[in-house]
C-alpha cells in the first residue's frame, strides 16, 4: 500500500454488510459489499476508485443508499426493473390514485415493451429518440393483442385479419417521454445514474396541447340540441363554471346550493383499478366554491325534479348515492359513457367533435372574450396559480387584447386623400 495511504481498522471483525477495500493487481482499489437490488433481492456489487480513499467514497455512497432503501444500480440492471421499482417506491406513494394508474400503464403498455430491456447505465437519448419514432407507426391493438380480450373479434382477431391502424397520437407519444424523464430524474436525484438521457430527447412539435373551444354560436347550438337531453344539466354546468368531467360526475347535491346560487367542489369520479371511485380533487386550488349564474340555478333545478321522478320510478331499485348526475337508477355514471354521449350530441348539433374537457376549455374561452379578467377566470376555473391560466389561455387573451385595442380606431380621424383645390 502506497505511503500516506490510510487502511481501515485491523482491531475489530467487519460486520455483516460493511464492505471490503482491497487494492488489486492492476494497482486500483476494489471494495465488494452486498446490497438491495429492484427486485428486492441481495446482490454482491464491487466498486472501484484509483485510491483507498477514492474507494472508500464510493462505498460510502453505496452504503448511504442502501440505508435509504435506494437500490442499487450494477451493470445487469434493466430500464424495466428500474422502472418497476420507480413505480412502487416513489411515484405511487407521492401522486394521486388516477395519475398512478396513467404512470402505470405507460410503463407497462410502452416503456417496458418498448425499452425495458435495455441497460439502465447505457441508456443513451438515442435509443429512446428511435423507440418513440417507431412507436407512431406500429398499430397498439396488434401490439397489445387487444382482440383476444373482446367477445366480439375485430381487425385483427377476425378469419381474415384487417389492422385497424390504431397507433399512438402525437399527444400521447410525448406523454411516454415526460414519465420516463420523470422516473429517470428520480434515477439522477438518487444518484443511480449521473445524467438523464431522456432530456435530450426533443420530438417534433410543441409539447403543449392545442386547446379546442367552442365559439358562443357553438356554444348555444350545443344547448339547444341538448335541451331534451336527461343530463341537459351535465353539459351546461360543464361549460357554464368549467368543471372537469369527473369533478362534475361527482358533484354531490349536499355541495350545491340553489338558494345561494353557488356549488362546491370537493371530489371526483374516476374508474381507478377497474372500479369506479370518489377520489380528491386533482389539486389543492381545485377545491373551492363556485358562483352560479341564475340561468344555471334554473337548469339544476329542472334537473333535481326529474331526477325525483326518476327516483320514485325505480323504488326499491333506485341507488342512494346523493350524486347530481345519475344513471336512472341512481348509480354513479361511467366517465367512458359521457364521452360517447357528448360525442353523439355534438354530431346531432352539428358542432365541431371536441373531447369533454373541451367545455372547459370553451367556458374560459367565453369569459375572456366577454371581457372578464383572468384572475376571475383563474378562480372560476381553480388554477393553482394565475400563470397557469395566463399561460393556457395566452392566445385567447392576446387575441381579446387586439380586438380591444382596435376600438382605438374609433378616435382617430379616417384617411382623407382628397386635396383641397
């Protein structure tokens, strides 16, 4: 051993775990230590530095992570046993039931079949750049097998297979990147690799989505197909105070208040692990209480009555739930049914196809353009923050602020190219 070089204690017997340095024949310093891997096995790991001290620091760094339960990332060690281990040990208990199940499938559908057999140490941005270019162009219902799950054979379960050409929109392609970036920053943050490959990934296009709003002339073309509708309510209170679908699917008539003209939000219907549930907001902001405009009050109103008849039509078989919107025996409604019914009235309306959430969109749309500031709007719509309203809705607002500045016109004098004789 090299003079000035420190050795570890010979007084006592290294305990179970603690590591051993010794120097090798090629003069670097090698120290061996069992830790936890992903899959929640013991492995046998060596670390290496050009020094007794070198080593040791990386031991250390070893140890230190093994006490935080952090596994540890050796040569073998896969992006899908990562992935895995990301999943159970740091987003499921940090985010939202709804949110994990979107994280869950992403890696499971894509990230696992796509890349999960790759090195987590050797991932590098272009493996990730070609998995998700090819991910456009293979059709998900032949990759997943879909079919085999449908009592009813399509595409490509028929005697004659014909692909249904079901591949990932644009939207959701960058979707994929943004959980892997996550998990992999995690992976940085714990210091299981020392750069996150997956940041100097840019695909094509802007990763914030177009938002789609209705016009007022739509808006009122919609009602008024939707007059005869039983969830005529559902849509108005949709796009009259913006509520997200499932937050007005669990709108509860304990939180509405007809006489004060006012309702509260405080959770939201999901189907979470194949069942559906009551489950929070989606932010802290998103709880609040909403004014509601006397035309509404009217509308809820008509909707309770015949929601009571309904109620006394079906007798023993009505369910108690105390939901707003209900099937007509009272049960809670399926999020995936309210968006073939909304698909549907917008074909009878004849109005552009728009998503549900577009309502929402549409409601802030409508208050900017009829001159309402965006801090109403932030509140009316529950945005953590009036950046995040202002930075949404930047084209909206911009195109307001142009049309108000035109009125200018008004005080200035039109060109006279006449000349006076």
């Amino acid at each position: 051993m090299s003079v000035g070089t420190p050795e570890p204690s010979r007084g006592r017997k290294r305990a179970n775990g603690e590591g051993h340095i010794r120097q090798r024949r090629d003069g670097r310093y090698e120290a061996q230590v069992f830790v936890s891997t992903a899959d929640g096995g013991r492995k046998r790991v060596s670390v290496y530095g050009k020094s007794w001290d070198d080593c040791h620091d990386e031991l250390i760094k070893l140890q230190d992570q093994e006490r935080r339960g952090i596994p540890a990332v050796t040569t073998t060690m896969t992006v899908g046993e990562y992935m895995t281990y990301w999943l159970r040990e740091i987003a499921e208990p940090g985010i939202r039931r709804t949110t994990y199940t979107t994280y869950e499938g992403a890696v499971r559908l894509h990230i696992v079949p796509g890349i999960g057999r790759r090195k987590l140490k050797a991932l590098q941005a272009a493996h990730i750049r070609t998995w998700l270019n090819g991910l456009g162009k293979v059709c998900q219902c032949c990759a997943q097998g879909k079919d085999e799950a449908r009592k009813v054979p399509r595409c490509c379960a028929k005697p004659r297979p014909a692909c249904c050409r079901d591949h990932l929109s644009s939207p959701s392609i960058r979707h994929l990147l943004r959980v892997l970036r996550a998990a992999l920053q995690a992976a940085v943050d714990e210091d299981l690799l020392t750069r996150n490959a997956a940041r100097q990934v840019r695909l094509r296009g802007s990763d914030k989505r177009k938002e789609r709003a209705f016009t007022a002339a739509e808006a009122r073309q919609l009602l008024g197909a939707a007059r005869e509708h039983r969830l005529y309510a559902l849509w108005a209170v949709a796009l009259a105070v913006g509520l997200r679908r499932g937050e007005a699917l669990g709108l509860r008539w304990a939180d509405v208040d007809l006489a004060g003209r006012r309702l509260t939000v405080r959770q939201a219907l999901h189907r979470v692990d194949g069942a559906l549930r009551l489950e929070d907001v989606k932010t802290d902001a998103s709880a609040a209480t909403i004014p509601l405009p006397r035309p509404l009050v009217a509308v809820l109103t008509e909707h309770r009555t015949r929601q009571l008849e309904e109620r006394s039509e079906a007798g023993k078989d009505w369910q108690d739930t105390g939901l707003v919107f209900t099937t007509k025996l009272g049960g809670p409604i399926e999020p995936r049914n309210v968006n073939r019914m909304f698909a549907t009235l917008c074909e009878r309306a004849k109005v552009r196809p728009v998503r549900v959430h577009d309502l929402r969109h549409s409601c802030a749309t409508l208050l900017f353009t009829m001159g309402v500031d965006a801090a109403t709007v932030q509140r009316v719509l529950r945005h953590s923050s009036l950046a995040v309203t202002t930075g949404t809705y930047l084209e909206v607002i911009e195109r307001v602020q142009r049309d108000a500045v035109d009125k200018m016109d008004a005080f200035f004098p039109a060109d006279d190219d006449s000349e006076e004789a």
